[in-house]
C-alpha cells in the first residue's frame, strides 16, 4: 500500500466557489477542487496555496482549516490510500485560468448548489457542503473576511 497526502482549498468569492474542470486525454473528465501533493519540507497550508495558485492562478488567502477527506484507488503497482487535507479560501476577484500541463482545461466560480452537482467526487461534494456552511456561518456573524 502506498500512502499519499495532498492539500486543497475551498475557494470563495462573493458567494461562488472555485472549480476546474479536467479532461485527461477523454478517458478522465469532471469538475473538481484545487488540489495536489504535499511537497518535501512543505506545510499543509503552504501546499493548499500553491495548488490553488499553480492549478487557477488563484492567490487565495486561507481563513480556516475545514477537514479531512480520504480515499483510495488503484495503480498498476500497488493500492493507494490518499488523505486530502482540506482549507476553506477567499479571493479577491473572479480572474481564474486553468493550468493546461495538468489537464484542466475549463475553471471558474460557480453557485453552491451548481457547484455540488457539478463536482464528480462524492468526498469532495461532502466537504464542499462543510466548507460552504462553515463560510455562511462566519458570513452571518460579518466574520467573512472583506464583510
């Protein structure tokens, strides 16, 4: 068994949240969230920035922890258990742009109810639904950041 970690973040501005949609040569397609692997030396909050900022163009700030989803899926080699830790985000704009080497070719904000019927993973649409209530939570106390 493999054992791998990654870091992503649940980007919000103005009520819509961030998604990119990934076409991997027509045999992997669907919206996800910004995310990837923790790199050496890295902290998990680094690394949740600098996979929204290298998969959107995205300079998101972090305004909290929201959790943890795990999975796993099969390579020729070997299973692999894979832990997601995961920061809900604010931006300051719209302004998003897919990193093609990665395969995503489409990105952009979306309502929350679009967004969760959008997103192709259902451990990702769980902890969207805990970031988004968290980010109405700390909306409604005008603790949102930019409030």
């Amino acid at each position: 068994m493999i054992e791998a970690v990654s870091c992503g973040g649940i980007v919000i501005f103005r009520g819509k949240i961030l998604l990119l949609y990934k076409n991997f040569k027509n045999r992997y397609e669907g919206w996800v969230l910004p995310k990837g692997t923790v790199e050496k030396d890295e902290e998990y909050p680094e690394t949740a920035l600098r996979e929204v900022r290298e998969e959107t163009g995205v300079r998101a700030s972090i305004v909290k922890y929201v959790g943890k989803s795990e999975y796993s899926f099969n390579v020729p080699e070997d299973t692999v258990d894979k832990d997601v830790h995961w920061y809900l985000m604010r931006s300051d704009n719209y302004h998003s742009r897919p990193q093609r080497e990665e395969y995503f070719v489409d990105s952009g904000y979306y309502k929350y109810h679009e967004a969760y019927h959008l997103l192709k993973f259902s451990n990702e649409k769980q902890i969207l639904e805990k970031a988004y209530e968290e980010y109405l939570s700390l909306s409604r106390s005008k603790l949102w950041p930019g409030n």
